[in-house]
C-alpha cells in the first residue's frame, strides 16, 4: 500500500474517531445542562468531520483519475470508522436538542 493511501487510510480514522468522540462529549455536557459548550462540541465534531471527508476524497479523486488504489482491510475499516461517525453525530445532534428542549419544561 502506497504511503499517501495509508496516510489518507489513518486520517480517516483518527479525524472520524475524534469527531465520534466530540459528539459523545456533546451528549455528556448537554446531560449536564451545558447547552453552550455541547454545541462547540458538535461544531468540533463536524470540524474533524470535513478532515475526514478531505482524506477521503484526496482517494476518491486518485481513484477517478485512474489510478489504481488498493483495497485492504484498513480501508474498509476506516470507511466504516467515518460512517459509523456521522451516524453517532446526526444522533448527538438530537439527543443534545432534545436535552435542550427538556430543560426548558
């Protein structure tokens, strides 16, 4: 695997991971009624979100303008690691307006 793959491969990873964890962070101040800083969080999440997209496009382009691009098991986890990412921020993003929500009851 060439290392600008490899490279892209961990970037995915780590920026997806981090934002995941912004957004558990997220939920956690928004429990504790931190509306303010649970927002930052989500706007952090959605930060290391473009760098994950920016990884993964830098790939997606490779591979649109024939070069050839290996598939390997760390690829399908990194692709996996992203999606499971936006899922868990799109949910955050909820719990975090209904916490909102409930506070003001």
């Amino acid at each position: 695997m060439e290392n600008s793959n490899l490279e892209s491969i961990m970037s995915l990873i780590m920026y997806g991971g981090e934002a995941k964890s912004n957004a558990f962070e997220a939920i956690q101040k928004a429990k504790k009624g931190l509306f303010e800083e649970a927002r930052e969080k989500l706007k952090a999440a959605d930060e290391a979100l473009v760098l994950a997209h920016k990884s993964q496009t830098e790939m997606l382009t490779q591979e649109a303008q024939g070069e050839k691009i290996e598939f390997s098991l760390l690829m399908v986890h990194a692709q996996d690691h992203l999606m499971t990412s936006l899922t868990f921020i799109d949910l955050a993003k909820e719990v975090v307006d209904i916490h909102e929500r409930l506070s003001k009851i």
